[in-house]
C-alpha cells in the first residue's frame, strides 16, 4: 500500500519563487505579490514530484496551486527551445461549464506571462491550451492532432474516448501532470469510471497526480481515491483556513399554528430584508420547482435583478447568468444544485439555505461560495421550515463549527463500469488476463474485485447472450482477450460514460394515458402503492416498458407524495448526532443550549418545547432509546419505527421490515419513509404484536430487503442503467439514437434471463440498489444499535409530534400546504389535549 500523509511544511514565497522561471515569477510577483496557504504548501510539492490532494475553500488560490509547477515546466522548456508538440498537462473535471470557465482563466495568466518575458527580453514558443469535450466538433479534434494543445482540459467520458483515439492517444504518452478537479462530486459512478481511465493512461504515460476538492471526509481515502493502490499520496488541507458563518433563522416563532400564507409571507419579507443588506445573495433551494417559486414571488416583492440557475435551464442561460454573476450585475441569483461546484461566480457575500442540506459537507461547500477570497468570511443563513427541520439545522450549524463533516461513499467493484473499460481496453491491444486484472486491481475502487467476478465479466464480454441478440464484443481464449469486429469501436464510442439516459415515465390508466412521472419517481413505486397525478389519485398495478399501469381510486391516500424523489437525504453521522441532541436538550435548561449551539432565545425556546411535548406524550427516541408506536386511523393501522438514520437507510429497513411482516400476516404492507423512521400501514384487521416486534429485531435485512427489491419497479429501472453501461443493451447503434422505450423494453426482456442465470450484471444491479441508493451499510451498522437499545413499544390514541411530518407525508400529496398545516395543527390539538389530561390525573 502507498503512504497518505499531511503535508506539514509550509513554504515562504522566497522558496516558492527560488523554483520559478524569471518571466513566471516577475509576473506573480507583479499580479499577486504572495502566496496563498495552499499554494505554499503544494507548489513546491508538486515541483518535486509528488501526488498531491489539495482540499482548500473556493478563492484560496487552488487552481493555480495544481497549475503552476507545470506551467512553469512549459516555460522553461518553451525558453530552451525544447516544447514539443504534445500533451504535458491534462485537467480533468466533470462540468463542461467549468472547463470553459478554466480555458479563460489559462489563457488570460499564458497571456501576461508572455507580455512579461517580451519586456525583460526573453522569446517564448506559444503554449497552446484546448478543450476537448462532447461539445468539440470534428474540424477542432482534427486540429488538435496537427497542433496538439500542452495543456488539455477534457471530461472523464471524454478522456475514455481519447484512450481509445488511435492517434490522439499517442499524444497523451508524454502526459506529466494529471489535475483531477471537484473530486468530492466524483464520488460516484462517475469517479469509478476515471479511476479506471487513470490507470489506463498510467500504462502509456507516466504522471503526476493532483486532486482539487472542496469540503470533504475523510481525506485520506479521497487520496486514496485519487493515486489508486501502491502510491503515494500528500494531503494539503487547509479548509479551516477560511473563517466561516452560520446562523439559523427561522421565519416565525410558530411553525404549528401560523397560518401557511403568513409563513410564506414572513420568508419572503425575511429574504427580502437579507438581500437589501447585502451586494450580492446566493439561495439555494433543493429542489428544482422550489427555485422557480422563489424567484417568482421576490420579484412580485419588487426585488430587482432575480436570476434563477438549475440543471432544467437551457446551457446558454445558465453560461449567461454566471457571466452576470461574475460582473456583479445580479442582486440574487436562486439555484437548486447547480452552482455548488466551482464554477468561478465571482463575489457573493451571502448564501441563503432554503430548508436543511442535508449534509455538512454539502453546507460548507454551498456557504462557502460566499466571501470569495480567502481573507473573507463566509457567510451562511439557513432558514428552516418545520420543526424536524430547525432540529436538523442547529445540529448541523453546530458540526459545520467545528468541522465535524459526513463521510462520504465511493462505490466498490462496479461490474459495469468493468465492463465498459475491457472493451476499452481489448481495442488498445490484445491483453494477457493476469495483465488487465492487476492493472484494474491498481484502481482504487476495484481494490478488493475478486478474480472471479472479473473472469465473469470478461466471459460475458466474449460470450455474449446469442439467443437474446446481445453480441460478444471481445474474443477470450488462452488467457488472452482482444476486440472482437469491426464495429466495436463505434460501439464503444457512442455508448461510452456511466450518466443514463434520463427519462419520464408515462402512466396508463384503463388503456389511455393519464400523465406522466420521472423515472426516480417510478422506482420507488411497488405494487399497491398509491399516488396523486393531477389531482387524481392511483393505485399502481405494475410496469412495462416506459409505462406504468395504474387504476384510478377513491376515498385511498397516497403512499408515495409526488415531491419524493427531487429531495436530498440526510447524511447518516448527522442523524445520529441529532439523536445525540435529542437526549442533550432534554437534560439542559434552555440558556445552556443558546450558549454551545449559538442560537436566539426563540430558537431555543421552539427546540425546548418540541422535545418536551413529545416527551410528555410519549418518549422521545435517542441514542439511547428506541420508540415504536402504534395508533389506529379509520381504515388503518400504523406503526411508526422512530428510527434516525437518514432516508436511504431507512428505506431500506422498512423495505426488510415490510417485506417480512406481508408475508407472516398475509396482507400487503405500505410504507412511508423520512430521515427519522418510516411507517408499517396495515389493514384495520392486521396487528404486529410485541411478539412480532422481538421477531423483527433478529431479521435478516438484507436478504428480506432483496426479496423486496426483487418485487418494485426499482430493479427494472436500475437493471436498464446497468445493462447500458455495461453494453448489454445499446443506447446508440450505427449512428441511430435507440429510445429509452427501447432500450427499457429490452432490460425487461433480458432481466428474467440474467437472474436466472446471475449475471454479473444482474449482480451489479442489486449492489447498485442496495450499496449506493439504500445505504445498506449504515442500514446494517444502525439496526446494531438499536438492538443494544431500550425498545419501547406505545399505543397511542393519535401520533405523536416525532410523527407528525411521517403520518402527513403518507397522505399530504392530495393536499395543499394550507391543510398540510391544518392537519398537523388538529394532530397538535390532540397531542396537547392529552398531556393536559395526563396533567390533571
């Protein structure tokens, strides 16, 4: 294994400078004057020839800090007369936008570089900068290879490409320098499918490393991440360089009984009041629909200059507001997710979070995007919109101040993306099995790939599935494996990259089409479940295709409301710290709380009385306890697990929990799930007892949550992602572009197939599920908790407040907000009505 160190030694500008070439220190010295933190630990770092990971907030200088040793190498040999015509440094990144956005800022520093070496008399050959991305037409590649650029700014699908370029790829065998940028969004699918394509380009080519990362945990294995197995690693951390500002503020005092129209009113006037105090405000909304109605009623308000930006945007208008933003010419700009990552905007003194993030990582990197220079503070307002949600936020203010940050989670072994890359690799040469297999080992996602689960794949490659029509793209035989026809490359060209075609899903209601939903919506649907579609409500019968069957019902409320699948979960060492504070503010007065978590009386105040309340009626759940209760509505029971583990972790609890408890009572079970439990609905006439209950603490999760996944749309819908990148089916084939209905059509047909037999694919499919979308770790991990927990098992005569958000969800979606609220408050009434009781007794 490689080493992974902190870098200790922070260098002065004169050891800097002593590296630098004349013209390159004459102009910094002139543009700058001194260095910033990460660049006095990394340049000189770098220079040596060291991998290096550089985790600094936006403005501290970082792009420069990965660019400058090589530059300067450009310099030096354009000043010997020794720049040849080939690539010394390749940037990769996963926006376009910020490749553009990097060309400018390459050129523009190229450019006075030059104009500084001109005066003190020294001739310098032209250092040529180009982008290379799907956006790049046919002439500017064929230019590329007559006048390669020294400095190449692509994508990771698009460097896939490159690899298998015939004559580009001998321009990246000279490759020196690697900067792989906005690594923590690359922590995917994505990122598995570059580390492949480094180590592959690491065969040819022999560089070094530098990753750029905002706000991220831990470190260490984003190193790791980055240099793949066997190398060496130097961190360079210097976020707590940059001072940093949160604060919680709520809209009103009362989330219960103020009325919706005076809390909308209350944070538009509160929005308003913030923008008017500052130059320029950033807000981010989590979804994209909410960022739309943001910027419709500020500007009703009369607030001027109100831009929005969201990945639904034309890229023409997204490109034209960062350009707005860069010249300050915007008073606020509204955005879900797409101004996260570094696209350079330029000066905000204020990010306003609309609702919680959900994560702290994610918090940082948002408010960080104020107070653009290091020397600035960023400057971060949260605004909460019920009460879970105020909780939520004081905690998670709290551990952004003081640098508690979530983990985050790099997919293992994805068959796939295997897949996808031997094809890439048997059109480079024919390989020796053991060959490919220990370079693919060297990626450090692929670490612990079995020997086995990689000859699956390559006989799968080499076999392919004749009877279904899916051809072998590779030939396999001696130990060796090679491309297989001519046609492959194509293949491999038009299909290559891990990002599915996005799709909406059309409901069918008695033969005639009712509307439509997205696919994430779609894969969550399990038979039973009921849903509102236009004012309409449905019952799900099940899916074919790009279709799903449903039938409308009456007096039925929803399982699934329509907002489920646009919202952020939350992070699984947040909510475990929010029970943590549960248990804390119970044993506190509230003068004790204002002071460590640094939040107004009212605030406080809000906090005391909610975990009060639910005390008093019923407990409330910690890390200490667990709470299940039970209470009856007309037509049904439900059974609330108070279970804090986030949304995705939960799914996956109440999937196993619900699946066992359908087939022992012989009924169908509804779910409703958020970040703090989910909900068993069973018919009036079923009852889990407390037997039952002991029954469900010595579950086999993940076999009952495979039962479950085995039986919903989400399997289906996932297989389809799966099989395309694995080229099991074809998103384009001869030039012609083939539908998502096609394509959704022949997953169908070849899922029963693949599990029957278990693909490797088909096995991939289910990790893909049951690893990076139900948190089946943390699941796991939590239900070892709870189990060393004092379990109390209520029956109650209505939900208690921990509830409310859970029991509304599972029927808000035919309502407006305004009997959203109406409903929490006449559960609140009740709630207060009994303890009132208890009181006098």
């Amino acid at each position: 294994m490689g080493r992974v160190e902190y870098l200790k030694k922070e260098y002065s500008d004169e050891e800097i400078y002593e590296i630098l070439e004349k013209p390159v220190k004459e102009w910094f010295k002139r543009k700058y004057k001194t260095f910033t933190p990460p660049q006095r630990y990394a340049i000189k770092e770098i220079h040596e020839g060291k991998n290096v990971l550089i985790c600094s907030p936006t403005g501290s200088g970082k792009t420069l800090s990965a660019f400058l040793a090589g530059i300067n190498e450009l310099i030096k040999l354009s000043m010997e007369n020794k720049l040849e015509d080939r690539i010394y440094i390749l940037y990769v990144s996963p926006l376009r936008a910020l490749n553009n956005d990097i060309e400018r800022n390459l050129k523009e520093p190229l450019k006075e570089i030059y104009d500084v070496a001109k005066e003190i008399g020294i001739e310098l050959d032209e250092i040529r900068v180009a982008v290379r991305t799907s956006d790049t037409t046919s002439s500017q590649k064929q230019r590329m290879l007559k006048k390669p650029p020294h400095i190449l700014i692509t994508t990771p699908e698009s460097l896939a490409i490159a690899l298998n370029s015939p004559k580009f790829s001998q321009l990246l065998s000279g490759i020196k320098y690697v900067i792989v940028d906005e690594i923590h969004a690359l922590t995917n699918k994505r990122g598995v499918h570059l580390s492949l394509s480094l180590e592959r380009l690491n065969r040819i080519a022999n560089f070094i490393r530098i990753g750029l990362s905002a706000t991220i945990h831990p470190l260490t294995e984003v190193a790791k991440f980055l240099v793949g197995n066997g190398r060496d690693c130097y961190i360079v951390d210097v976020s707590y360089k940059k001072e940093i500002e949160i604060k919680v503020i709520s809209p009103v005092d009362d989330f219960i009984y103020t009325p919706s129209e005076e809390i909308s009113k209350r944070l538009y006037n509160l929005l308003k009041k913030l923008i008017e105090e500052h130059k320029t405000t950033l807000i981010f909304t989590n979804t994209r629909s909410a960022t739309e109605r943001v910027a419709f009623y500020l500007k009703q308000l009369g607030v001027e200059k109100v831009e929005t930006h969201h990945s639904s945007l034309s890229r023409e208008h997204r490109l034209e507001v960062e350009e707005k933003l860069k010249k300050g010419e915007i008073r606020v700009c509204i955005s879900s997710t797409s101004l996260e990552l570094g696209v350079d905007i330029g000066s905000i003194d204020l990010v306003i979070l609309l609702g919680s993030p959900k994560s702290v990582s994610r918090a940082l990197q948002r408010i960080g995007r104020s107070g653009h220079r290091l020397h600035e503070k960023s400057k971060g307002i949260i605004i909460p919109f019920d009460r879970d949600d105020l909780v939520e936020n004081v905690v998670l203010a709290y551990d952004a101040k003081i640098g508690k940050i979530d983990r985050i989670h790099i997919p293992k072994n994805c068959l796939d993306v295997l897949a996808q890359h031997l094809v890439g690799m048997a059109l480079e040469k024919v390989w020796d099995v053991d060959e490919a297999y220990n370079l693919i080992k060297k990626a450090y996602p692929y670490k612990d790939l079995s020997k086995k689960d990689f000859l699956d794949v390559l006989n799968y490659l080499a076999g392919g599935i004749e009877e279904k029509n899916v051809y072998a793209k590779i030939w396999l035989k001696d130990n060796k494996f090679g491309k297989r026809g001519k046609s492959v490359r194509a293949i491999y060209y038009m299909n290559v990259g891990t990002i599915p075609d996005e799709t909406a899903v059309d409901v069918i209601a008695d033969g005639k089409y009712v509307g439509e939903v997205e696919e994430e919506f779609a894969e969550k649907l399990m038979k039973g479940d009921i849903f509102v579609l236009g004012g309409k409500t449905y019952k799900y019968l099940g899916g074919r295709g790009n279709k799903i069957r449903v039938k409308e019902v009456f007096d039925e409320k929803p399982t699934i409301p329509a907002w489920f699948s646009e919202q952020l979960p939350l992070a699984y060492d947040l909510a475990l710290d929010i029970e943590k504070f549960r248990k804390e503010v119970l044993s506190s007065d509230i003068e004790e709380i204002r002071e460590k978590y640094d939040i107004d009386e009212k605030t406080a105040k809000a906090i005391k009385n909610y975990m009060d309340e639910q005390n008093k009626f019923a407990i409330v759940p910690d890390d200490e306890k667990v709470l299940i209760e039970n209470f009856d509505e007309e037509k049904r029971r439900y059974y609330i697990f108070h279970f804090v583990a986030g949304r995705r972790a939960n799914e996956a609890l109440a999937r196993a929990f619900a699946n066992y408890i359908s087939k022992i009572k012989k009924c169908n079970v509804r779910i409703s799930v958020n970040d703090y439990g989910f909900a068993l609905i069973l018919p009036k006439n079923r009852k889990i007892k407390r037997a039952d209950i002991t029954e469900l603490f010595n579950l086999d999760v993940v076999k009952n949550v495979k039962e479950s996944i085995e039986r919903s749309e989400i399997l289906k819908r996932r297989f389809r992602h799966v099989a395309t990148r694995g080229f099991m089916i074809l998103r384009r084939y001869m030039n012609r572009k083939i539908s998502v209905d096609r394509q959704q059509f022949n997953a169908e047909m070849l899922l029963k197939y693949c599990k029957e037999v278990n693909h490797p694919l088909y096995r991939e499919t289910l990790r893909e599920i049951l690893e990076d979308s139900l948190d089946i770790d943390n699941a796991l991990d939590y239900f070892e908790k709870i189990k060393r927990r004092k379990i109390y098992y209520l029956e109650l005569p209505s939900p208690s407040p921990f509830a409310f958000n859970l029991v509304v969800s599972a029927s808000s979606d035919v309502i407006f907000m305004e009997d959203k609220k109406k409903m929490i408050a006449e559960l609140h009434k009740k709630v207060m009505e009994f303890i009132s009781m208890k009181g006098k007794k």
